[in-house]
C-alpha cells in the first residue's frame, strides 16, 4: 500500500560518512549537487584532505567519534535539517538516470522509502556476476519512518507498513582501487564483525573457520558464475573468502583473550 503523496516538491538532505576518503568524496558529493537542497558530512577523524574537500563543496561537516555503522549512520541522518534523507557512502556516486529519478521523486514524493540498483568496481573493472553482482538498496527514504541497523554491512530497516518504490538508475560503487585496499578495510571489518558476534555470544566452529569460507569461494565462483568475470572475478571470490575466514578468526582469538 503506497503512502498519500507528499506535498512537493520535498526538500532533500544528502548524508555521508567520511573517514580519510579524499580519493574519493569530490566524486560522490559532485554527483548530488544537482537534488541536494544541504549536504550534511559526518566525518570520524580524517587525518588527509576529506573535511577540506566536503566544505568545498558546500557540506556542513561535523566530526563524531566511530563506533559502528549503523550507529554513526543514524546519527548522522539525525543531524539533517529536513526528514528526507538520501544516504551514501564516500566510495558512491549517483549516475546521470538514477539523479534524474531521484529529482522526480523529489518532486512528487509517493512512496515511504526507494531503493535502487548498485554495481561495484574492483580494481577499475565492473563486477557482473558472483556474490558482488548488482544489488538494490534502499538508500532515498523518509528518516521518521526507517533506521540503519548493522555493525558491518549495515541496510536500511523499514517501520513495518511501509511503502518501497524501485528507482531507474544506478547507484556506482568504488570500494576498492587495489588489492592492498581490500586487505586494509577487510582487516577492520572482520574485526568489527567478530566484535559484534562476540558480544552475542557466539563462538567460531571447526566448520566455519575450514569449510564455510571454501563454499562461499565455490558458491560466488560457480554457482553465482563469478567466472565469467575472468581473473576479476576469481579475486572477488577468493578474497571475500578470505574475509570471512578471518572474521572467525578473529572471533576465536577473541574467546581466547577472555578465556586467559
């Protein structure tokens, strides 16, 4: 069941968490100008040019210290002046089409929240196929009715009852330039997501640290045909393997710290 339209058009907030992102964030801010009425930038110490580059552009940045994802995004989205919330990571940029869906939306705002697809670049070359085919996420919505929710991975949760509309478009994803870059954040996010799983009680099995990260490997390669991405996809595949071994790891090595 859609909601009643908004009188419109709406005004739009942009929000964005930084941290050290001067490669990338005049790329992601650049591509919002045309729908963003403010610009709102939460950073968690940058120690390189991002707070320069964000003003620039006319952000209002804040600083805030980082503790989780999901927790940093709803603070941020907190910090906006207006309840209609376009939230993006630095690494992001809004295509041509998906900026022109979002302007028509702006001005006849119909649905709760909108969702739309994204595509992700490894080491300049798009991903097809495999676990990092494109997904739809819901990134434009109304702040009174969703929160972020997760550690690591974070989405959007919707207040049940509410309305989801599909965007034309693409959301452009720029995680990772180089493979050293894929190490460095997954050597923080395995961590992050031992953590959480720690902190639920859970414990690192036999299976999960020897078998899960072979099937993940065989399931994004394989099955999902993550082949076809060439050598591209044969590094996705084996990295996030990787990744996911580690976070168990690390998982273990946390029992362990507290069983001495």
């Amino acid at each position: 069941m859609l909601s009643d339209e908004v009188q419109s058009p709406v005004k739009l907030s942009v929000v964005v968490i930084t941290c050290n992102e001067e490669c990338n964030i005049a790329r992601c801010l650049e591509s919002v100008l045309p729908v963003a009425d403010e610009i709102i930038v939460t950073d968690s110490g940058s120690m390189d040019d991002t707070r320069h580059i964000c003003e620039t552009f006319g952000a209002i940045c804040d600083e805030r210290r980082f503790v989780r994802f999901d927790d940093q995004k709803n603070w941020a989205v907190q910090q906006a002046s207006y309840d209609y919330i376009l939230s993006l990571d630095a690494d992001e940029v809004v295509s041509d089409e998906l900026i022109a869906s979002v302007g028509e939306v702006r001005d006849r705002w119909r649905c709760d929240c909108y969702r739309f697809r994204r595509i992700n670049c490894f080491c300049g070359i798009w991903i097809r196929h495999g676990e990092w085919s494109s997904d739809r996420a819901i990134r434009l919505f109304d702040r009174r009715k969703a929160i972020w929710q997760g550690a690591v991975h974070e989405r959007v949760v919707l207040r049940p009852g509410c309305s989801v509309g599909d965007l034309k478009g693409k959301l452009l994803h720029y995680p990772y330039d180089s493979i050293a870059r894929f190490y460095h954040k997954s050597e923080r996010y395995a961590s992050m997501m031992a953590e959480d799983l720690y902190r639920q009680g859970k414990h690192a099995t036999w299976f999960q640290l020897h078998v899960k990260p072979l099937y993940r490997f065989f399931c994004a390669f394989v099955i999902r045909r993550g082949f076809l991405d060439g050598y591209a996809g044969y590094q996705v595949a084996r990295l996030t393997a990787d990744r996911l071994k580690l976070k168990f790891v690390k998982l273990r090595v946390l029992w362990t710290q507290h069983m001495d």
